[in-house]
C-alpha cells in the first residue's frame, strides 16, 4: 500500500475540517483525533509549504474547539502549534500590503473549505479578492496562527483584527435556527436553549448588559405565541424577571440622543446585534465591521435605549 504524502493527507482531510467546522457536537472523539493530527503537522512544518494548509485546518477547527476545555489535549496542542508557527512566520520577508487574516473573519470563515480546495489544486480557478501568494505568505500563516491563539487563549496575540468569540457564536448559531424554525441536533429542549438568554441576562456584567438585554428581548420576541404552553409560560416569567433586573440597574435619565434607532424588526438581525454587544471583541467586530441594518454602536449602547428595549419586552410579556 503507497503511504500517502503530507500533501495528499492535508487535502484529503480538508473535508473532514469542514465537517468538524459545522457539526462541532457530532463526533467529538473523532474530532479530538483530527485536531491533535492537525496541531502535530503543523508544529513539524511550521515553516514549511503546508503550513499554511495546517494552519487553515485549526481556523476551522475552532467552532469545535470553542466546546473544548482549556486543558483537553486537543485544545493545547492546538494552541501550541499556532503559537510555534507565529514564532517561525511573523518576521518573515514580505513585500504584500495586506493578508487574508486581517479582513473580517466572521464574513471569511465559511469560505474558507473553498480557499484551501482552491490553494491545493494550481489547476483550480482562483476568484478569492485576496491574491494566492497573499494566502500562502508567511505572514498570513502567522497571522492565522494568531488568530486560533487568541481565540483560544484571549490576550495572547491583540493585534488580530476582532471576532465574535466562538462559544458567542456557538450560541448564537444555536438561538438562530430555533428562531428560523429548524432547531440544530445539538437541541434536545427548545425552551431549555431558550432559557439561556433569560439566565445570561440575570447574571450579566455592567458591560454585557446591552447585548443580553437585545438578546432576551429577540427572545421573548418568539415566545410571545407561546403564552399557552407550560414550558413557554416558564420562560416567559425567567425573562421577565431578568428584564426586572435589568432596569434595576439601567440609567435613562442623561441621554445625549434626541432619538434612538429601532431593534431590527427581524428576529434573528436583532438577536445577532444582541449577541455581539455582548462581549468586547463581538462590539470592536460589530464597530469595525458594521451591518447596514444593525443600529451604530454609541446609539445601541445608550442606556436609555437599552432601558426602553427592556421595558417594552417586559410590557409585552406581562400581555402575552
């Protein structure tokens, strides 16, 4: 039996990275394999022509190891490996005036199967707005790498342009497809999924507030045509009482806005602006990449509009 090259295995694994990019719950013993593989490639050609290949192949890995705890095998092998490229890549020549890595990442990573598909084979045609060498430059694998470290480890490599955290998104990708009526099989209970925004916004920091208030509100937004279920009528009360919270601690009465712009009247928008209000890298991805429909940032942020959000969520609830 011919043993297949390095290259022909990083190819050939590009599908299985994809998989354990989009279903992170469905084979997690498989996926530790595939990673620790990954993170072991990588840390032995860190600067070598797969590299960058290896270094794609934890991007995507990092949905899944979002889920991961900090001390599993997989997750520091993996954040060993990223920062052993970044150490032998970052210095390198260079003459490009940009890479891949610091273009809007959210927006990237669902491409990014297709980069390394397209990256693999010369003969494939090569439509990405970034050239091939740019994705191939060291400093881009470097850059990479730093990425998976500080979304790993945040703090560990500040200079990566900003991103949702993962286990944000895990949350949000979770909340959106309840919402749009084609739950993931990662949801056993749709109310118990549910409840998390109600809990997250009961125990939610000064700086969290606005985002769990957007989010609870998309909430409770689906809920209200569920007022006669005994599971919903749960739910509705957990909301309403972190909305009571919430107002608790909220101050209205020195607004420099003379108006406010509405919550996006659709549910998922308006949850997604929740979930990236939410924590400090998801507000510096919702500044530095700004969705037209998505209120700006300073507005969003003002605690009177915050206040009003959370007033008429409660209001609706308590009418349900």
């Amino acid at each position: 039996m011919t043993e297949r090259s390095p290259a022909a295995r990083a190819d050939e694994l590009i599908d299985a990275w994809e998989e354990m990019s989009e279903h992170v719950d469905d084979d997690p013993q498989t996926y530790e394999r595939l990673v620790i593989e990954c993170a072991h490639e990588l840390a032995a050609d860190r600067r070598g022509p797969l590299a960058c290949r290896w270094t794609l192949g934890l991007v995507l890995a990092l949905p899944y190891l979002s889920t991961r705890n900090p001390r599993d095998d997989d997750f520091e092998a993996a954040f060993d490996a990223a920062r052993a490229a970044d150490r032998a890549q970052r210095d390198a020549p260079c003459t490009h005036q940009g890479h891949p890595f610091q273009d809007n990442f959210e927006g990237e990573l669902g491409n990014m199967a297709d980069v390394m598909r397209d990256l693999a084979d010369d003969g494939r045609s090569w439509t990405n707005s970034r050239p091939r060498d740019a994705w191939l430059c060291p400093r881009n694998v470097a850059g990479y790498a730093r990425v998976v470290m500080e979304s790993l480890r945040p703090g560990s490599a500040s200079d990566v342009p900003p991103f949702l955290p993962f286990r944000d998104r895990y949350d949000l990708e979770t909340l959106t497809a309840i919402m749009e009526g084609y739950p993931l099989s990662r949801t056993y209970d749709v109310a118990w999924d549910l409840s998390f925004a109600a809990s997250a916004l009961q125990s939610a920091a000064d700086d969290e507030l606005a985002g769990r208030v957007f989010v609870a509100a998309a909430v409770a937004w689906y809920v209200e045509s569920e007022g006669d279920d005994s599971d919903a009528r749960e739910l509705v009360d957990e909301l309403a009482a972190a909305f009571e919270r919430a107002i608790g601690l909220l101050h209205d009465d020195a607004c420099p806005h003379a108006t406010h712009p509405d919550l996006p009247s659709d549910t998922t928008q308006a949850l997604w602006v929740g979930m990236h209000l939410a924590s400090a890298r998801g507000r510096a991805a919702y500044e530095t990449w700004p969705e037209p429909w998505a209120p700006p940032l300073h507005t969003a942020l003002c605690s009177a509009f915050v206040a009003a959000t959370a007033r008429d969520s409660l209001t609706r609830l308590r009418t349900s």
